[in-house]
C-alpha cells in the first residue's frame, strides 16, 4: 500500500520545547554531544541514589577503583568513629609507653616485668591500627557481616582494656618493689589506663549505632549483586562470615604469641621457642590458602584446612593447662606477669577457631551449587560500573549511559 506523506511542521512555536531548546530549561530533550563528565540528571534524584548518573569523570572512575573512598554518611561515619577512636587510643597507649620508658631504671630492662607492660601497649597500638585496615576492607567491600564483627572486635579490645589494666598495675608493684621504676609512675598513668577503656566503651556504641545504619545500606548492595536467590543469599552469607572470621583469627592468635615469645621465655625450651617463632609465618600462609580454597571452591584443601585448625586448637589448649599446671611451680611463676591476658587470647582465639571450623564445613557443603562466579575476583558495584546495558550493544549515547561490566544472574539449583 501507498505510504501517507510525511508532513513537516515548521516555525511551530512548540517545536523548541519539544527538542529541549534554550527557552525551555524543564525540557526532558538530552543532546547526543553534551559534555560527558557532567551528569545530565539533577543530584539526589532517582537516577543519582541509583548510580545511573554516571561519573563525573574518567580519572575520578579510575582513582575509586584505585583506592576507595566512603561515599554516604554513614560510611563516613563510620570510618571517623574508627579514626577518632584509634587516634585518642594510641595517644593514651603511647603517652604511656614513652613514661614508662623514661622511669624505667637502666638495670630493669631485661626482668620479665619491665618486657611485661611495652608488650601490652604495642599489641594494642598494634590493635587499634589492624582495626583501622579492617574498617577501611569491610567498608570497600560493603561487607555487613564484618561490620558487626568489628563491634565484637572492639568489645573485645574493651575487655583486653580492662585486663592490662590490672596486668600493668601488678607489674608496676613488683617494680616498684624492687626500686627499679620511680615511684610515682603508676599515680601517673593511672588516669590514661582508666580512660582507655572508656573511649572504646564508647567507640563500640557508636559503632553498633552506625552498624544498624550500615546493615540496611549494605543489604540493597548485597540484593543487587546476589539477585533475589534466598538460597545463594545464605551460602553468600555462610562464605562471608567464615571470610570474616579468618581476618579477626589473624589478629588474636598473633597477639597471644607475641605475648608469649616476649614474656614466657625464662622457662621455655630452645626448640618450643623455635617452633612458636616459626608459627606466626606459618599461620598467615594458612589464613591465606584458606581464603584461596574456599574462592577455588577446592574440597582437598578445605579438608586439610579443618585439620590444621584442630592441630590450633590442640596447641592453645595444650598452652592452657601449662599456664595452670601447679606441678612445674617455676614455670607457672614465668607465666603469671602475662597469665590473664594469655589466657583472655587464648579463650577468645578458641572460641574463634570452633566458629572458623563449622563455618569451614558448612562452606565447603555449599561447593558446586552456584556461588563460584559470585565470589571470585568480587568487586562491588559503585557508581561509576552502573548504568544501561544498551550502549554496550549499540555504541556511546552520552556520559548518562556509561556502561560497566554487568554481574551474569544467579542461576536457581
């Protein structure tokens, strides 16, 4: 059949506001040869909380995937509650260590009570700078379940707080005892050890606050990059957890093996010494492989793993009863300037280890059922990977179709 003509409209007085023209600024009317590094949509509207908007520029793309910066008030709140919190503490921690230092007596410094309290106060600047990194990772990786690990993590430094306290003010008796620190140290530095544990009481309630704030933030994260398969969810879940777990074992079983290789050595073995030396490298290659196991989805390397964390838990228990064998008297003596902090490490690492293995197992049942893809080489989706899958087909339409790689859907089992 014959085709209607085309009839043309000229001057029409709606014709500028129908194509965007400059009278008319509500216009909906985008043109194709805009400047692409600015968005075209207003900020704060659906498709800026959407991350459709696009970057603002390809080097402000390329400097996020570089090095992560918290991007809504809550990350940001709380990654200075981390900050002010570490910064406040290692004040305190230091301005202790360096007054202890300064009223030590020369002849002291190799007794077993003057290795006691420099121990206690560099594992917990070591602490508070291995929150800061935990933080800045759960933050990067949207990762809810190590958000609320790190407010147990904090709890648990309250409690180790609490410990050096009393740890610090037998050491400094038994110093003061034997004239080997001035005598008005310990009035000193009372107040800063007192305060310590008060700053993190408070650091983790503001961080459980934000927390709560965080967990509903992370989940539309989570949804999007998992899809709405509850049962992947869970094994997304079981896999973050036990992720999770492995960084806070690093921290624990590290902190109760410096404390003994610094402080119980007077009554140790060369070859125990030795071997507990050896075993801090060994570990962080364990940790390691664990984590790469479980990527690879390996059943054989998952299995020997689970061995090893019961030969960890024979070694902390084994390191328990020492501590509290009444047979061998002198060796119990060398374990009682640090006994209640060993064995604060020693139950929490326990207590992690039991969690690391059913968590281990229960990964390891989720093998082969579609989370493989979802978890290796994992980045999570940020503004600037978001966008419409058209210009992938047909070409570039605009700095307001930028297009990022688009995660395959999960697949039902």
């Amino acid at each position: 059949p014959e085709r209607p003509p085309t009839v043309t409209i000229t001057n029409h007085k709606k014709k500028t506001s129908h194509l965007g023209g400059q009278g008319f600024p509500n216009s909906s009317y985008i043109p194709l040869d805009r400047d692409r590094s600015v968005s075209p949509f207003p900020a704060g509207g659906y498709h800026d909380r959407e991350g459709l908007s696009g970057p603002s520029s390809s080097r402000q793309s390329t400097t996020s995937r570089i090095m992560y910066m918290p991007s809504s008030r809550w990350t940001w709140s709380f990654l200075m509650i981390a900050v002010c919190q570490a910064a406040v503490g290692l004040g305190l921690e230091g301005y202790v260590f360096a007054k202890f230092q300064i009223s030590l007596a020369p002849q002291a410094r190799k007794t077993t009570q003057s290795r006691t309290i420099p121990t206690y106060l560099a594992l917990f600047i070591f602490g508070f700078i291995y929150q800061l990194a935990l933080v800045w990772d759960a933050l990067r990786l949207k990762n809810t379940i190590q958000v609320i690990g790190l407010c147990l993590y904090n709890l648990g430094l309250l409690v180790y707080a609490a410990v050096q306290y009393d740890q610090i003010d037998r050491a400094v008796d038994v110093l003061d005892i034997a004239r080997e620190i001035r005598p008005d140290f310990g009035h000193d530095v009372k107040p800063f050890l007192v305060a310590v544990p008060c700053v993190l009481a408070l650091g983790t309630v503001a961080f459980s606050i934000v927390a709560w704030k965080l967990y509903d933030e992370f989940a539309w994260t989570i949804y999007k990059h998992i899809s709405a398969d509850l049962r992947l969810k869970r094994r997304y879940l079981v896999y973050q957890i036990y992720i999770a777990l492995l960084k806070f074992d690093f921290f624990f079983f590290l902190g109760f093996t410096v404390q003994f290789v610094v402080v119980v050595r007077e009554h140790t073995s060369d070859i125990e010494f030795a071997l507990t030396i050896a075993a801090i490298p060994v570990t962080i290659a364990i940790l390691l492989a664990a984590a790469w196991f479980t990527r690879r989805e390996s059943t054989l390397g998952m299995c020997s793993t689970i061995v090893l964390y019961f030969a960890a838990m024979a070694y902390f228990l084994f390191k328990l009863v020492r501590m509290y064998d009444s047979s061998n008297p002198e060796r119990v003596a060398d374990y009682e300037p640090a006994r209640k902090s060993l064995t604060t490490f020693a139950v929490i690492t326990l207590l992690l280890l039991i969690l690391t293995i059913v968590n281990c197992a229960w990964c390891t049942a989720n093998f082969n059922k579609g989370l493989k893809p979802h978890i290796q080489r994992r980045r999570v989706i940020g503004v600037e990977d978001k966008g419409y899958s058209y210009e992938g087909r047909h070409g570039s339409l605009g700095g307001a179709h930028a297009m990022g790689a688009v995660p395959s859907r999960m697949t039902i089992d």
